[in-house]
C-alpha cells in the first residue's frame, strides 16, 4: 500500500536549530534503518522527531527498534504514533520518547489520546558510560 503512495527520497531532512538544540526528522518507517539515524546523529542531531502511522502488529518497531535506534544514535527519539481505527487500518499507539541509553522517558498507550511531555534535561545527564560508543567507533567495512 505504501508503495503506491510514497516515493522514497535520496536525502535526509537537513539538521536544524531549535532553542539552542540539535534536531532533526524522519518519517514514520525511516526509523527503522539504523543509518539514517547514524547518519543524522553524526551531522549533530541530539534530537530526531518521527511523525508516524504505524498500524497495530507491528509493536516491536516502538518497543525496541526506537528505543536501540535512541541509543545507537547517542539522542533522543520522539515516535509520535497515531492511534486508533481510521478506513481499514488500526493503528497502534504507543508513542514513545527514549534517550540515548535506549530507556523510555515516556511513553503512551495503545489506546486513546496521549500527550507526552518530558525535560530535555533528563536525556542530557544520562552518564556516558550508559551511552552508546559504537559512533566513534564504526568503521564502515
């Protein structure tokens, strides 16, 4: 169905300045390929927005793909999710906001409404040692 309604891109949203931090955006199955997020965490991105519309079954891709997507990148991931029944889909929910040591600093339901609000602050302490090294240490085969 997708593929009847998008083409794919050859580049990634540029990196942007908002309130003195670092963001950037990918697009609902994009998060899904670790070297996008690489690739924008190495242009400096601590921040990656993700608008998506993920149907229900596919759970895993807020569950662990976001959260290890966060923690190789060393940033936040914002995975907002819709919700709810809409034609023929139902979509699943569980936005999730995770730091770059791969825990969630947020998360909402399967169900219903959520907004999610958290410090920044909270995803800049995470010690180093809890973050991921695997940027200064890849080395493209």
């Amino acid at each position: 169905m997708e593929r009847r309604s998008f083409r794919p891109g050859d580049q990634l949203c540029p990196v942007f300045d908002l309130e003195g931090r670092k963001l950037a955006m990918l697009v609902c199955y994009d998060i899904e390929f670790p070297a996008h997020v690489a690739a924008l965490s190495r242009n400096g991105a601590g921040l990656i927005l993700v608008p998506t519309a993920n149907p229900a079954g596919f759970e895993h891709v807020q569950r662990v793909l976001v959260p290890a997507r966060a923690h190789e990148g060393n940033c936040t991931v914002a995975y907002a999710n819709l919700t709810g029944p809409e034609g023929d889909l139902t979509f699943g929910g569980l936005s999730v906001i995770a730091g770059p040591d791969g825990q969630p600093l947020a998360t909402a339901g399967a169900r219903g409404e959520a907004l999610l609000i958290v410090d920044l602050a909270a995803s800049d302490e995470v010690p180093e040692e809890l973050r991921s090294g695997q940027t200064a240490d890849f080395r493209p085969v």
